[in-house]
C-alpha cells in the first residue's frame, strides 16, 4: 500500500497536533486533524491552519480536513495519539473502534505513555514517537512553532512488539520534511528517556518559572537546576537499564553529565530557545497540568530503582502549589531549591 492512500488521523489537533497535521497534509497526504475544540475546529475549516513560524520568520497557510471527534468514519491506518495523557484510557477505548485490524496507534504524548496505551489497544498496535519540536496554541485555526524548522525531529518504535510499522510510519512522517525529521529506533525506551530528562528540566523548569527554555539555560540559577534535573533522569534511567538515545546527534550524557556542561547547556538549547512548556499554559489557563507525568514519572521510576531525585520531586510539589494558588509563576522561586 503506498502511503498516500493511508488514511492517517491526528486526534487531539492542538498545538502540536495542529503543526504536524498540518505540515503532513502540506507534505501531500490526506490527514484529518480531530478536535474537540469547536472554534479551533471552525477556524481550520474556512480559513486552513496558520502556523506562525517564529524562530523562521514564516508564516504557513495549509488548508486541512478538520473533524469533530463525532464526524470521524472506521478505516484509520495510523492514529497519531496527541491528547493530554490524563484521559489515555477512555480515548483510546474510543478509538479503536474506527482503527484498521492492522493499523497503528502512535502515541507522541511525553513521559512514558505507551503502557497505558498497550493496556487496550494491545503492543502489537502501539507505538510511540519521541517529538523534539515546540508549538503554542492560539486557536481558531492559528498555532505557533516555536522551534526552527530544521530542529524538528521525531523518532518512532514500537512498544513491545516487532516494529513492523516503523517503516510505514518513517515513510508517513518524512512527508513533514524530507531529510533528518524522523528515524525509526528500535530503542523507544531510550528515545522516551532522552525526551523525558529535557522535558523534566525545561517544560517543568517553565511552568515554575514562567520562562522560556532559552531564558532557563541562560538564567544561571535555572541553568544549574536544570542540569541537575537532567543528572537525575540520566542516574534514574541508567539505574533501570536504560541505554539514552542520543538526541539530534549527540550523547546526552557526553554532553550533559560532563565538566562543560553548564556551558554547553545555553548552545544546547539554542535552536528551541523560544519555547514555552504547554504546561506553562495550562496553568496560565487555570487548567491542571501533566507535571505528574513527566517530573512525577522521574521521582516514581527513581523510588522503584532506589535513585533520590529530590529536584524532580520539588519540581512537582511547586507546579501542584502554583496550581492550588499557593505560588506565583516567578524567576524567584529558583531560590527555593538552594542551589
């Protein structure tokens, strides 16, 4: 089957659903972008999804197929998983009755969301993609990227299985971009750890702070916890057998677990230096976030192997405290890690 006759779906097309559905249809497949949100929804469908280029100075106009989760028809060959992790049981069971017998859900959510998956559609039908590219939310058919184009990568496997689908969904992905966006790994675990331990030290890092994650490798309070953070992950998955993936290129612990690393961290982070965490707007937006699992799979996965990690463990009892109303989102709750 050639690729441009799957049928693909992006269900949960916010921010970062938006920019992928968008750049895959722009690449020349037919891809539905599913959301509840109605005047996203509405926006996409008279005007197409405007992506806001930033760190490119470009702005993308791309007309796409956008759905109302109840206007979705049976047949889907791959389902890119976009949703928050919280509600994975009732969605999933909600979508496996439009998924072909051999298609494939793709989880791109961050942490390590592909057990929840596997639970209802099997392992022989999850997969997950470890997503290193930002994107804000603005809606009524508009979102911005916030990493360069060419810093965008994606890297899929399978969970548990045989990672059968890894061509098809190379092939399906490398319509975004045709060189250097997506590599199949036959060591998703790794790839989720790598996107984990950045994830942990910027996105919380964020929330806390209400920066950016060039400003938090530039600030040199948050730049020495962010380290830590990553030091953390790094012991938590070397403790539980985990081999990192390397990220665009390089060895996170090389680069990371070093003497250079609080100079290197700034260069690191350069070309993502504009993002924002999406939890960071979640809170703005009086919604709660996922720092339970991101931060807080760190601090259980390092409970389970017997590693501290008590700045992950801070990083969620502050986010939760912000939350609640009982922190402002401020640079100066840096101070309160006594770093």
């Amino acid at each position: 089957m050639s690729v441009k006759d799957c049928k693909i779906a992006i269900y949960g097309a916010g921010a970062m659903g938006t920019v992928l559905g968008a750049l895959l249809t722009e690449g020349g497949l037919a891809v539905d972008l599913i959301t509840r949100n109605k005047a996203h929804v509405e926006g996409m469908k008279k005007n197409g999804a405007t992506i806001v280029c930033e760190a490119d100075n470009v702005e993308k106009n791309i007309p796409v197929n956008a759905l109302y989760p109840e206007e979705m028809t049976a047949g889907y060959d791959v389902i890119f998983l976009m949703t928050k992790q919280r509600f994975n049981g009732e969605i999933v069971q909600g979508l496996l009755p439009y998924l072909k017998k051999d298609g494939v859900i793709c989880t791109t959510q961050n942490g390590l969301p592909e057990s929840s998956v596997a639970k209802l559609a099997g392992n022989e039908r999850t997969y997950g993609a470890a997503t290193s590219f930002g994107a804000t939310f603005h809606g009524e058919g508009k979102v911005s990227l916030t990493s360069k184009i060419e810093a965008m990568s994606m890297e899929v496997g399978g969970y548990c299985n045989d990672n059968s689908k890894n061509g098809l969904l190379c092939e399906v992905l490398s319509c975004v971009l045709k060189e250097n966006f997506v590599k199949a790994t036959d060591n998703l675990i790794g790839a989720r750890w790598s996107k984990l331990a950045i994830n942990a030290a910027f996105s919380g890092l964020s929330v806390v702070t209400g920066m950016t994650f060039g400003e938090v490798a530039k600030k040199r309070k948050t730049r020495k916890l962010a380290l830590g953070v990553l030091r953390e992950c790094m012991a938590v998955a070397k403790a539980s057998g985990v081999t990192l993936a390397k990220m665009q290129g390089h060895d996170m612990e090389k680069l990371l677990g070093g003497k250079l690393a609080y100079l290197l961290l700034p260069i690191a982070m350069k070309k993502h230096k504009k993002l924002l965490s999406g939890m960071l707007k979640d809170v703005q937006n009086g919604r709660k976030c996922e720092i339970d699992f991101v931060n807080g799979v760190v601090v259980n996965e390092g409970e389970r192997v017997g590693v501290p990690t008590p700045l992950c463990a801070q990083i969620v009892e502050m986010v939760h405290g912000i939350e609640n109303g009982l922190y402002e989102i401020s640079y100066k709750n840096a101070d309160f890690f006594g770093l």
